[in-house]
C-alpha cells in the first residue's frame, strides 16, 4: 500500500486508540493489525505452497520404458547425466539404478540371500565421466575391450549393474534372474547385468 495510505492507516489507528482508550481499546488496536498481518503473508504463503505442490513428484509415479528401453522420466537427462535424487539406492549399498532396477535388484539379493546366495555389486550406474575413464583404461567392447562407447552404456541410465559372483552365485543367477527382470547380455561380461523388463 502508498505511504500516504499508511500514514492515514496509522492516524485512524491512533484516533481509535484515543477514542477507545477507556475501554477496549487496546485489544481491538490489536486485534486490526494482526488480521491484517495475517491476510497478507496467507496470500503470499497460499503461493508459496501452490508453486511446491506443483513442483513436487506426483506421489505414484508410474514408471515406463520409451521405444528405445529408456526410462522415460530419466530420456532428459541423457545418458550419464542423471541426477542422484532421480535414481533409487539398491538396499542399503552406495549403488543406484533406476527405481524399477533398483527394487527388484534388492529384492533378488534378499532372496538369493535366503538360498544362501550372496551376491555382490561391484557398479551400477555410471556417469558419463566414468565412463570415458573405463573406455581409457579398458577399450571399447566393439574394439576388443571391455567398456561401451561413452554415452551409450547401459549404466548411464542406471538400468545396468555388474555383479560380484562367486559359481555358485552365478548359477543362481543363472537360474533366476531372469525372473526379476535381469539378463547377462554382454557375451564376455558373466558379471554385467542388464535391467530388461518383460513390464514394469
Ligand atoms: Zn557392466
């Protein structure tokens, strides 16, 4: 509000205190202002919680593949460049993988864990970063090496991770990964676990 209107407020204000000074004065004096505190930052909260409602992740969020097997709320972000928050820890380990991935993925090892199977993780998802570095110092799978081109890696969207497995680890595998979406589909990589849903 203009100043002068302030100023007008303020003098009314006073005039009521003078006129009501043997009465309720005070409380009423009071009681204006903090209605009019109260009104004016509700609208600016009433915007506040508006635009974080909006901003917030819908609460079941529905997880998709696009046509290319991305996930399609991860396709933005590009491969290896995908924010932490937007990836899922595995259990309790350091690893992340897309949500889907990583559920399941922690659910495999909780039940090979009852068949007294351990499976290890030695990577998951990998950022661009990394894997330009794993290029450098393995090569490229299409070269004989063991890295994919960067940018191209099944990890950078979060939809791969690379096991440690012992045999008789790798049998169980073998025998039931399948059923929680995972597939070892790099030839020369018994370690390399791919997410690859029949539906998510
Ligand atoms: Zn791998």
């Amino acid at each position: 509000m203009g100043i002068d209107r302030v100023h007008s407020r303020i003098a009314n204000i006073q005039s009521r205190i003078i006129a009501l000074q043997t009465q309720q004065a005070a409380p009423t004096v009071q009681s204006t202002q903090t209605t009019q505190k109260t009104t004016s930052s509700g609208d600016t909260f009433a915007n506040y919680l508006q635009d974080a409602v909006a901003a917030a992740p819908t609460a079941n969020k529905s997880y998709k593949l696009n046509a290319k097997g991305i996930p399609e709320d991860l396709a933005a972000y590009g491969n290896g460049r995908i924010p932490a928050d937007a990836l899922e820890k595995v259990g309790n380990t350091r690893h992340k993988l897309w949500a889907p991935a990583a559920e399941s993925l922690t659910r495999m090892m909780a039940d090979a864990e009852k068949d007294g199977v351990k499976i290890g993780i030695t990577d998951s998802y990998r950022p661009y970063t990394e894997q330009v570095d794993l290029a450098r110092r393995k090569g490229l799978y299409s070269q004989g090496g063991l890295a994919a081109k960067p940018g191209t890696s099944e990890h950078g969207w979060g939809m791969a991770t690379d096991l440690d497995l012992n045999s008789k680890a790798l049998g169980w595998m073998k025998q039931n990964a399948d059923k929680y979406g995972f597939v070892n589909n790099v030839a020369r990589e018994n370690w390399h676990w791919a997410y690859k849903p029949k539906s998510v």
